[in-house]
C-alpha cells in the first residue's frame, strides 16, 4: 500500500512536467518508458549510471528553449546529451532529471566556404563536418579518436582535441560563434562570424564548461584548406624514454607536426591482435607516429630531418607514407586503441591526464610501477605532441572490488600528472570522475571563483548539477542550496 502511494504520488508530481514537454517536443520526443531509459543512463564511462527520470529530443533551438524552460518552471535539474560517448560522466544524468538529448539536431545549417566557416546543429556528428566541405578542399581539423560517432555538441561541451590539437588546437580555437539556450530558457547568441569580437569571451568561457552553463544550439565552426601534401612518418624504438626524447627533440628543432602519438609494447600488441594492421612491430617498446602537412617543399625537408632525429635517438625502423591508403593503414591501429583494449579486458578504465613533454618518460615509468603496485596491467597511448596521456587500466567489472581499486589507481595517475607540472584533463573533461580531484590543481578561491561565474549563468544549479566541481559544495554554492531548500 506504502508503494503504490508513493508510486502514485511520483507519478502526480511527473504527469503536468510530461504534458508540457510533450505539448512543447511532441510525444515522439518524450521517452519515459523505463526499459527505454536504460539506454540513456550512461555515457561512455559506463561505470557510473543513473537513469534518469525523462528523456527529451529536441529538434529545434526553441524546443530546446522550451523544455530547459520547463525544468527551470519546476525547479528540475537537467543534463546536455549528445551521442554520448563521453568518457568522464560528463551526460551522467542526476536522480530525477530531464535529460535533454540532441541526436536529432543534426541539420548542417549553412556552409560558407568563402569566408571558411560552417553552422551546424550540436548532434552534427564531428566528421560529417569534413565530409561536407572535402569535396571543395577544405576540412575540420579537431579529431578526436570517435570523430565518427561523436557529435559536436558534445565536443563543444567538453573542449574535445584529437591527433591534429599538436598544430591546429582544441575545439575552442575552431569555434567562433554559439547559439546558446540558458538555463532560464533563454536564447543568447556569443562569438560571431568573425575571429575576434569585441567584449568578454563568452564563447571561450561556454566552450569545455560540460554543459554547466546552458546548451549550444547552433555552432558555427571555423574550416581550413586541405594541405598540399601530407605524409606520415612511423619509427619504432627499443625504449619509451628515447621515444619520447625524439619527441621532445623534434619540437626544439623548430617543427611542429600536425600530429604526434606514441604507443607503448602492451598497446601495440592489442592493436595488432585486433586490428591486424601488420604495420607496428610487436617487439618494439613504443612506436611513434609523427603526421607533417604543408606545402610539398616543406614537407619533404621535415620528413627527412624527422627521421635523422628518429634514427638519433635510436629509431631501429623508419616507414614514410605520402598516398592517402598507406596514411590511414599506418594511423588506423591509433584510431581503434581504445577499441582494440577492449577485446582484450572485459572492462577498462582511461584517464586523460597530461604532463609536460618533458616528463613523458618519466610518467609512463611511473604508470607502470603504480599499476604493478596495484596488480593491473595497463596500455599506454597519448598524443605525445602535447602530453595528454591516456593510459588505459585492464580490469573486470564482475570481479567485486576491482572498480572501486582501478578508480583509485586513475586517481593516483591524476595526482601523478599534476604533481609534474601537468593537469587532470587534456582533452575528456572533469565530469563526474575527476570533480574530486579539482583540488589538488587548483585552490579554494580559484574553485570558488569559477563557481561563481557558474552561479550567474545558472544560479539554482539545475544544469548538470554535480559536475565539474568537487563536493563538498563550495561556501557560495552550499549557502544558495540552502537558501532553495
């Protein structure tokens, strides 16, 4: 009897929520069916789920508008979603939210190949930017490892990189105008068509705020040309340590590749079992692969001294590639590391830390002696230009207890990575997995200080409560808490 009341009084306090939502979407945008939930109760960090109460998909900026409206009306907390392959539960719903997914936003809006700019809906998967402007030269440059699933919503929210941040930067520095919906439900346009504007940076301070601060509706993307030639350069070495030396040396020398990854024994050999590229020698310690793009002259000396710095530092083999085929063949096996982990473990867990290029051999030695501590065997892959690491922890989920351990163990990792002059993010965002480590990056005031630039944008916490920031609550986000209870 207790149950059914408490059932009855849920669903009373739901029923006008969901007739607004489908008055607004319509009813083919509102799921509520809880076994069509469970689809929505995870992003790519599958280890934490929640389901949330609703699911909406929008297919408009006033649809959007209308139900952030809605949640703001009833003081329900919501959270951005978009293809959801996220991997900090940054899309994690919260207990009895609206998740508000775009994967039906996904219209290309305009393209001005003139003024090398393209408008997009946030669901517009990230290579199908390329994909619509290759055929006239051009192409979008930030490409993160699921650029074929990922949307650029979600790589809004999160400041994604890829292989190409070396050279051409992050989302941030590609993006020069948002359409935004607030958390009061109000539209608000940032940025512009053009590079600079005048004023604060708004669309900076939007762009890696993981959905904290309201929903990008519409995008406007910068484009680039297409180089004259690009080719790629693989050497494998005997040692991590001279691997990430040539690096190191191949940067001072005045050369900035598009791309630069290195891949450790373990992962080379996961790859190869999966993805049989036959390219990586399985008995190397670290392959590295170096893309340079640019005028043919250019490339052509880069090239070359690229492989005399390679061959310096103890580089047994060299393969260059220029032809489109040998270039995807030789980044293919980088492209699928995560994947390739995944058919060997039942489970892993990635962290994204990053370090100075300095310290590269130095903390993948250090990786490896803490998971040897902790008994798990990890694969190291990283975008070596930048020091963004991605070290990826073998466990089983179905084992009790390995969740709890490997999550401490990414932690250490972490810790590790800013200890070194590094940061807890590269590329994958704080989430709901690092918030508890903000602190030992930053202090008190600094956390309280962007708390609140939070607090003005979303003053009742209603979007993406939970993420970000670490709890305890700071002192002006518990005082506001305690003014709406």
């Amino acid at each position: 009897m207790l149950l059914n009341r408490i059932l009855n009084d849920t669903d009373k306090k739901w029923r006008p929520i969901i007739k607004a939502l489908e008055t607004a979407i319509g009813k083919d945008g509102v799921i509520r069916r809880k076994e069509e939930l469970l689809t929505y109760e995870c992003d790519g960090l599958t280890a934490y789920r929640q389901r949330p109460a609703l699911v909406v998909l929008p297919r408009t900026t006033e649809e959007v508008a209308a139900a952030v409206k809605i949640c703001h009306d009833h003081q329900i907390p919501w959270v951005a979603r978009g293809a959801g392959t996220g991997l900090s539960g940054g899309a994690l719903p919260v207990e009895d939210c609206v998740l508000i997914v775009t994967a039906r936003m996904k219209q290309i809006l305009n393209i001005d190949l003139e003024n090398q700019r393209v408008t997009v809906q946030p669901g517009v998967i990230n290579n199908w930017v390329t994909q619509a402007v290759s055929g006239a030269g051009f192409y979008y440059a930030p490409d993160p490892s699921s650029q074929i699933i990922c949307s650029i919503g979600g790589n809004v929210a999160e400041n994604s990189g890829g292989v190409h941040c070396l050279k051409y930067g992050v989302t941030t520095n590609h993006v020069l105008g948002l359409k935004l919906v607030i958390p009061d439900g109000s539209i608000i346009e940032v940025g512009g068509s053009i590079p600079e504007m005048p004023g604060y940076d708004l669309t900076g301070l939007f762009v890696g705020s993981e959905g904290t601060l309201g929903i990008a509706t519409e995008v406007t993307l910068k484009i680039l040309k297409t180089p004259e030639t690009i080719c790629v350069v693989l050497a494998d070495f005997t040692t991590v340590k001279s691997a990430g030396q040539a690096v190191a040396d191949i940067i001072s020398s005045g050369i900035i590749p598009a791309g630069m990854e290195i891949m450790d024994n373990f992962c080379i050999n996961a790859v190869e079992d999966t993805v049989k590229t036959n390219c990586y020698p399985r008995d190397a310690a670290a392959i590295l692969l170096v893309e340079l793009d640019g005028l043919s002259v250019e490339v052509a000396a880069y090239k070359e001294k690229v492989a005399e710095i390679c061959r310096k530092n103890g580089a047994r083999e060299i393969t260059t590639a220029n032809d489109l085929e040998t270039r995807l063949k030789l980044w293919k096996g980088r492209k699928e590391a995560f994947a390739a982990a995944g058919n060997i473990s039942p489970d892993y867990f990635v962290q994204d830390g990053v370090v100075p290029r300095t310290q590269l051999a130095n903390v993948l030695e250090k990786i490896n002696q803490l998971g040897a501590e902790h008994g798990y065997r990890i694969a190291n892959v990283f975008h070596a230009g930048d020091g963004n690491l991605h070290p990826l922890i073998l466990y089983d989920n179905a084992v009790s207890g390995q969740w709890e351990e490997v999550e401490k163990l990414g932690g250490e990792i972490l810790k590790l990575c800013v200890e070194l002059g590094g940061s807890l993010s590269g590329e994958h965002g704080i989430g709901s997995d690092k918030n508890e480590y903000m602190s030992y990056m930053f202090n008190e005031m600094d956390i309280e200080t962007m708390q609140w630039v939070r607090q003005v944008f979303n003053p009742n916490n209603l979007a993406n409560p939970g993420k970000l920031f670490p709890t305890p609550r700071s002192c002006g986000e518990a005082a506001n808490a305690k003014k709406m209870s």
